[in-house]
C-alpha cells in the first residue's frame, strides 16, 4: 500500500454520498483547471444498455494489435479501482492514478463537491493526456446525454443496444432511454449500432439526420454469421472477414464484436489507421473481459457472470445453453434491490435444478428473503445463504462433477466473489 493511497481512496468513494448528478458544468470545471486534458485525445465513446464493457475492450485490443498506445476507460471496477484506467490492456498501477488523483484533489471546491464518477472520469482523461494516448475508449457510466464521459468529442459513437435498465433515471420506455442513449451523438460524428427495434432506430436515425452523423446499423450496413467451428464471419461496411475468432464465450459476443469492427472501419474511413486482418485477429483473439461467462474453477465447473438486467440474463440463459455442457444446473444470485428482479428471475430460475440466493455487502443489494419469495413460480428446490463465500460453498457441496454452478445477478457481487476466489484486492 503507497503511502495516502488509502486515503485518497476513501476520499474518492465518500464522494458516492453525494450521489448521481446528471450534467457536464461539474467535468468541464474540473477539466478546465487541469488544462482541458481531453482536447488533444482521439476518442471513440460507447454507451448501451449491455455489452458496452465487452466491445469497449475489444476495440481497444484491435487498436492496440495495430499498434496504437490505447486507453480504455469503464466501470464499474469489480475488485480494484485500478481496473477503470487500463493502458495498452494493462491496469494503471497505483503509485501513478494517486499522482493523478493528487492533481484533480488539489483543483476541487470543497463547497461544491462532485460526484464520484465526475472526479474518476476526470483523472481518466487527464492520465490519458499524460500517457500519450493515441485513441482513448471510453465507456458511459449511465445513459449518455448527461453523462460525465460526454464532455468528449470522439472520433466515432457506439450505442450497443437499449433496453430496461436504470428506469429511475432514464425513463420507464425505451423510447425516453434511447434518447438518453442518442445524447452521445455530436455533430458529424458517425455512429455504430446494435440496437434492432424500430422505435430505437427510428430515434437514432431522427437524431443522426439532425447531427449531420452517419448511422450504421447492425444486421443492415454490417453483419456476422456463426461458422460451425466456433469461428464467425463478419460482412463489415466494406471489410469482410470469413473466419474471426473470439476469445470470450457466449453467441452475443460475436455482435458485440461486430460492432467493434464496424467502429475500427469507421476510423479506417476517417484515414485514422489502416486495418490489418492478422491485427483484427490478433486483436479479437487477445481480449479478456473478468465476470464475462468467466470459469472461476473445474470439477464442478464454476461460471461467473456480471448479467444484472433483463437482457442480460436473457443473453446468460443462452450462452449457458450453447456455450456448456453439464447434467444440471445450479444458480448462485446476488442481485441489486432496484433491477428487474423478476424478469431475472424468469429468464434463468427454469432453467435451473437450484437456486441459492445471497446477499452482496452493498447496500442496494435484495434481500435474499424477497428474492425466495419471487421465485416461487420458476423453481422448486430455492435456498436462502446471505454469506456470499457460503452460498458458494454450498452450491459446491450441492453439484456434481459434471454440474454447472453459475454464479451473477450483479457487477458489484461479481467483484465481491472475484475476491472469494482470490482476486488480489491491491
């Protein structure tokens, strides 16, 4: 531990008590008065209801296959707070984000506090700057229009998808939430999509003819299709590519990867770099993404997912029925008390032999009580074990050799079950 380190940690997470600010003047002030760092950056952001994270990180590691210094900024961290800030794939060691955080910290009013993500998103520019970034990716905490990330003006946007998620601050239709989402577009900026309904396309398209911005669409302007080995085929903007091969597991992968191709076309367009196959192979082959159908151990076999929405475990559901083979399942679930608990639920619980349900040591987690209740409907055999490092355990003494015990319901229970497995904490 380096000396203030801690202390700027707690500094940093008691800023959380201030909660969700929506709005720019906070990151603009602060990058002001540390020289409007993001200005001389190369920015490709991307916002979405799911898979962000994943196409996020394969950008970056198409970029840096071609040889490109490539940032890559996210959240939320799952283990270290390290994680958010990650340099040519490498997490950025503590010593140096404390020297950065030194700089933001000395700049802040104390009677106009920001919030946490403001304050990290500021030290994720300003490191960049200092590093020499040649292309910053840059993922969206929440929505996009009011969102911190937002004060960039970026090379190209990525929306992934829309769906429900985060209600209480976007809108209860998907409608309100794609308009959100759509705040990332700037003027001229060409954007890349995954959204596939109509009233989302249709507000993309509204807001792309208003920002003077091309709109390319997946499964319309850019395409992937499964080849029999494992491989995938991408029918791009212009590129085609018979035979890609993806290092993270699950069918929705491959469209997150095509959205991340569809982006480094893009850049390619704008004369930016010159894609090379054996890169984009390199690249795509190379990308690790924690808590993402991650194994954590064998014999039984043990799946860590960070599915926390609908969607995803609707893309969980179908990664676990393609992706693994194994006599019965077995559910581990932490889950956030504000998700759609019972779309969760009802997408994974029938699927499952049991389900043992615990609690996370945040403080929005479920009551695993209630979680029991609600899933009453979908299963038979339910537990309740609140100690996480229990639950695991007894799912473990539960499974067989070849069962499977899939463990999600959150990104921060995730995290925390990273920890019970090991995951160096600093």
């Amino acid at each position: 531990m380096f000396p203030g380190y801690q202390d700027s940690l707690n500094y940093l997470f008691g800023l959380q008590k201030h909660g969700i600010k929506f709005g720019l003047n906070s990151t603009e002030n602060i990058l002001a008065r540390v020289g409007n760092p993001h200005r001389g950056l190369r920015f490709i952001h991307v916002a979405g209801t799911n898979g962000k994270g994943s196409t996020a990180a394969m950008l970056a590691e198409i970029l840096q296959a071609h040889g490109f210094r490539t940032g890559l900024y996210t959240s939320p961290h799952l283990v270290r707070f390290t994680e958010r800030f990650r340099l040519n794939g490498r997490e950025v060691p503590a010593e140096r984000i404390l020297r950065v955080f030194e700089k933001i910290r000395s700049i802040i009013d104390d009677a106009q506090p920001p919030t946490f993500f403001e304050v990290t998103t500021a030290m994720a520019f300003l490191y960049f700057a200092e590093e020499k970034a040649d292309f910053v990716v840059a993922e969206t905490g929440l929505g996009g229009r009011l969102d911190a990330t937002n004060v960039i003006y970026p090379k190209v946007s990525v929306i992934t998808n829309i769906g429900f998620d985060h209600q209480e601050y976007l809108g209860s239709t998907l409608a309100s939430i794609a308009r959100e989402k759509a705040g990332i577009i700037k003027d001229g900026v060409p954007v890349v999509t995954g959204a596939l309904q109509p009233v989302v396309q249709g507000i993309l398209k509204t807001t792309c003819m208003a920002k003077n911005s091309k709109l390319y669409r997946f499964k319309s302007d850019f395409k992937v299709r499964r080849n029999s080995d494992g491989t995938f085929r991408y029918r791009g903007i212009e590129r085609q590519w018979p035979a890609l091969a993806l290092n993270l597991q699950g069918p929705h992968q491959a469209g997150n990867a095509a959205l991340a191709l569809a982006a480094a076309e893009v850049l390619e367009q704008k004369g930016l770099l010159s894609l090379d196959e054996a890169a984009v192979k390199a690249g795509l082959a190379g990308v690790r993404w924690p808590a993402r159908l991650e194994v954590l151990r064998k014999n039984p076999t043990i799946v860590l997912d960070g599915a926390h929405n609908a969607q995803g475990a609707e893309s969980l559901r179908d990664s676990l029925r393609q992706c693994f083979q194994y006599d019965q399942l077995h559910l581990v679930l932490g889950i956030m008390a504000d998700k759609d608990i019972r779309g969760i639920l009802r997408r994974l619980l029938p699927m499952a032999q049991t389900a043992i349900f615990t609690q996370p040591r945040y403080a929005r987690a479920a009551d695993p009580e209630e979680l029991r209740k609600m899933a009453r409907p979908y299963i038979q055999r339910h537990y309740v074990i609140p100690d996480p490092a229990s639950a695991v355990a007894q799912a473990s003494q539960m499974a067989e050799a070849d069962d499977l015990i899939c463990i999600a319901g959150s990104l921060y229970f995730a995290g925390e079950i990273k920890e019970i497995f090991g995951e160096p904490v600093l």
